[in-house]
C-alpha cells in the first residue's frame, strides 16, 4: 500500500514535472492567429451557433442535442476528453450575454486542435470536459435576457418551471461534476469597487451554503479563480473584480454548488476602447489557464487569497456619456436656458443595431466620470424628441450659443438645423463640433 502510493506519487511528481506549460501570452497569440467564431457575440443568432457546432462537429468533436427550449429550438451540449475530473459549463441563460457563448466554441476547437501541445494532451486524459453553450436560444435570438416564457432563468433554480432550468439540472444531477462554470455578461458600467474603472472580468467562487461558510470545493474553486486572475492581470490589471457572494436559493449557481458541484460564476463587462471579440479572447485565456492548472496542478500551489484580495465589484458612478456644462434648453416649457452636465446611459443592444441611450443624471457630475465625455459649453442643448429630464431620451440637437433660435417655431428642427446631432450614441452630424474631453 504504502509503496504503490509513492509509486504513484512519483509518477504524479513525473507527469506534471514533464509538462511544459503555456504563458497566458501563448493563449493569447493562439487565439489572435487562429478562433473559430467570427461573428461579433452580440450579433450571433441561434443560427450562428449551429454553424459553429457544425464546424466543431467537422474537426471531430462530440456535440449531442440534449433537450429542447421552450419554444422548441435544440439545445446542444459539447464534450472533450475522457478524463476523470469532470468540468461543466453553461453559458447564456440570459440571452443577451453572449462572450462566453463564442469563447466556449473557440475553446473547444483549440483543444481539438492542438493535439501536441504536451499540456493539452495530457488534458485529454486527467479532463472531461462538458459544456452547454446558449442554454436560452429564445431569449438569446431576440436578445432578451428572459426565455421565450419571460421568466429568468437564473432565478427558477427553485420553482423549475422553464424546460431549460429542468434541463441544466438534470445535466448536473445525472453526471455530478467536480467543477461548474456559469458564464455571464455584468453590464459595462460596472466598476471595480467605487473606483471608475470598468470591472471588465468579475469572478466568483460560489460557497453553495446559506451562511457562505466555506467548504474545501469552494477553496479549490478560489485558487483556480486566482490563476485565472493571474493570467488576465496581464491584460487588464486593474480592471478584474469580485461578483458579490450573497446567496440566493432561487440562482442556479448556488443551488448547483449546495446540490454538490461547486461553480465558478464568470461575469464578462466591459472595457472602453476594445471590441467583444476582446472580451471573448479573455474568456478563453482564463479558461485555458484554469485547466492547464489543473492538468498540471499548479492549481493547489497557487494562493487562493489572490482572489481574496480582490475588490468587489461596485458603481463608481461611471456612465455612458457626460455632456459637460452644456446649456439646457426645455423648449416645451421654456426658452431659457440652465447650465447642468447630463449623463446618458446606452441600454445593452446587438452591435449591429440601433442602441437607445436614456438621461440618468442632470445636474454637478463633477465627480463622476463617463466612457465619453464632450464639452458642450460652447453649444445650447436641446432633447431631440422631448424634454431633458431623467428617465428621457438620450438623444440630442446643440445649437451654438450664438444663433439665435426661436424654439416655439413649429419643426424647428427643419426651420433652423442644429450644428450637432447626437442619436443612439452616435453623432449624426457635427461629429467633431464639441470637443471630445474622454
Ligand atoms: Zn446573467
């Protein structure tokens, strides 16, 4: 007995000390010469996805209908490796969170790929990999973050009353996996704790226990999280932080730990100046990481407290876009004009399309900060279709300060044309007008 097991350790010792691993900058680089998915994730339909697992499917890869949503479309499930540890991941139960959907399949085809990369064959033997990408296909072909019965997926953990929150729970209770990814989109005005720095990867090592007493899956979980925050700081230090822990009976990430396989939740947002395909090479660096260390465990020397550290997310009152000193004018009410700054946020849209964009602050924003800002005090603002308060449209005409307008005039949008339009986040004209502060 005792001399198998050191047999055994010494082999474990062997194995992992033969393989050479990979730099987070080598996942990046594999990622930049070659990814499968090439729709923008936010403008991927269900249509995109199948073309996708058709191409999975093309390499070799296991990919099997596993149920059905509510309005009837397939729900696929991919699978890599026949190792013992088991891995399962789901991502976009809220339809309108689309990275990891796209990750999930670049992931596969690296793995599937890359036969002779020593880790990744090693892989192959100590993982098995299972992941459901877009578990709410209605929700996700309007991009809604609701199912076709307009209830939240995430919070019928209890009730099970959607086919696909019944479907993402037998899948977990009928292979009980070791390891549980829930793969989300936070909103990208999300901040690191009350700082203005967009939380662009937020992660969570989900207790499972009413108290959030800790437990060892749990702990394992943090030190996986901490080479995934390992790996990212190399990209986005800074911009990484803690999803809040409060536990929820109705969220299946919970439920999922406390039934027995402890999930890791990643929250992708957002970083101003980088697209989603971005986000998406950030996902699949961190996931590569988790398993590399896993495969050969530098996981358990890695220090959990590194996740620990990190700030929790928060709202730094960060916002779209801010107008600075602009003059309002209300012309429904009045033709006099007030001075405030106005913040506008865009609501989350498909890239491709038209993104209304609503007033959420009027008045000093001084101290907050906007994604865009403008300098509007050369200009009078006017709300293109009403008035500016908040709650309104975000969509806007400036006048410079010096024309004179009459702002009763019926039309006078025609009658007299603005310098400036700015509509769903864009400028329509006088583009470069109003002088770019951020
Ligand atoms: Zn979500």
């Amino acid at each position: 007995m005792k001399l198998s097991s050191t047999l055994l350790l010494f082999f474990v010792l062997f194995m992992s000390t033969n393989i050479s691993s990979q730099s987070p900058k080598e996942f990046a680089e594999a990622w930049d010469k070659k990814h499968l998915t090439k729709v923008l994730p936010s403008n991927a339909k269900y249509k995109d996805l199948q073309n996708y697992l058709e191409q999975l499917k093309k390499l070799g890869i296991k990919v099997d209908e596993v149920g059905r949503s509510f309005s009837g479309r397939e729900i696929y499930q991919i699978e890599y490796g026949k190792g013992p540890l088991k891995i399962f991941m789901w991502s976009q139960m809220h339809g309108d969170e689309p990275t990891a959907t796209s990750a999930l399949i670049d992931l596969f085809a690296f793995l599937k790929t890359n036969p002779e990369i020593p880790w990744v064959k090693a892989l192959e033997s100590a993982i098995t990999i299972r992941a459901v990408p877009m578990l709410n296909p209605d929700g996700a072909e309007v991009f809604q973050r609701r199912n076709a019965q307009s209830v939240d997926i995430n919070r019928d953990a209890r009730a099970l009353q959607t086919p696909e929150g019944r479907l993402l729970k037998t899948l977990s209770d009928e292979w009980s996996p070791d390891i549980g990814f829930n793969l989300h989109n936070q909103g990208v005005l999300t901040t690191v704790a009350d700082t203005p720095r967009q939380a662009t990867i937020s992660f969570l090592a989900v207790s499972g226990d009413p108290e959030g007493k800790a437990n060892a899956g749990q702990i394992r979980n943090k030190r996986i999280c901490a080479v995934m925050i390992k790996a990212l700081e190399q990209f986005i230090k800074g911009n990484i932080a803690r999803y809040d822990d409060t536990y929820n009976p109705r969220a299946f990430g919970d439920r999922i730990s406390e039934w027995g396989t402890p999930v890791i939740l990643v929250e992708t947002g957002g970083l101003h100046g980088k697209d989603e395909m971005f986000l998406v090479k950030l996902n699949f660096i961190a996931y590569l990481a988790a398993f590399q260390s896993l495969v050969d465990q530098s996981e358990e020397k890695t220090d959990a407290t590194i996740y620990d550290r990190l700030p929790f997310n928060g709202s730094g009152e960060l916002y779209t876009t801010i107008f600075r000193n602009a003059s309002i004018v209300n012309f429904a009410t009045t033709t006099t004009s007030s001075l405030a700054d106005v913040a506008i946020n865009r609501e989350r849209r498909r890239a491709n399309e038209y993104a209304p964009h609503f007033i959420q602050e009027i008045g000093d924003l001084n101290s907050n900060n906007g994604l865009n800002e403008y300098d509007a005090s050369n200009f009078l603002m006017v709300n293109r279709v009403g008035s500016i308060h908040t709650g309104s449209s975000g969509d806007f005409m400036f006048y410079k300060k010096d024309r004179k307008i009459d702002f009763t005039a019926p039309n006078f949008e025609k009658a007299f044309p603005p310098d400036a339009i700015f509509v769903g986040g864009k400028w329509l004209t006088g583009e470069n007008l109003l002088k770019k502060l951020r």
